[in-house]
C-alpha cells in the first residue's frame, strides 16, 4: 500500500475514534502490527517485548481519564 494514498488526516480521525471507543481494543491491534511487522518480538520471545508491552501500558494507563474524555 502507497503511504500517500492514504489520507493523513482521515487515517489520524479513524484511529482518534477506535482509541476513544475502546482504547483496549487499540492497544491489542497496535501491539499486533509491531510484533507483525517485527518492530517488537512475539509475547513469547523477548524481555524487549515485555518491556515495550509494559512501557505502551504505562502510557495507556497514563493517559486513560483523557481516552475517557475523549469518549
């Protein structure tokens, strides 16, 4: 898939939306196409991955009362 083909602004508002309804849901996805795409290991191959795992949770329950706001 072409990259410029792709609406930036579209493509934020999607993930803006998805992050908003269900930021559990968007978190599974997005840990799916990193260790798809090999940019972290499978669950079951790395302390790096655990440790990107953790640092993405700790993001999410970071900012959580803004996902809920968003909602």
């Amino acid at each position: 898939m072409n990259s410029n083909s792709i609406d930036r602004e579209e493509l934020k508002s999607v993930l803006t939306e998805v992050l908003a309804e269900n930021p559990s849901y968007f978190k599974s996805i997005l840990t799916e196409i990193l260790e798809e795409h090999k940019v972290i290991e499978t669950k079951e191959n790395s302390e790096r991955a655990s440790k990107i795992r953790k640092m993405i949770q700790e993001d999410f329950d970071r900012y959580d009362q803004i996902f809920k706001s968003l909602a």
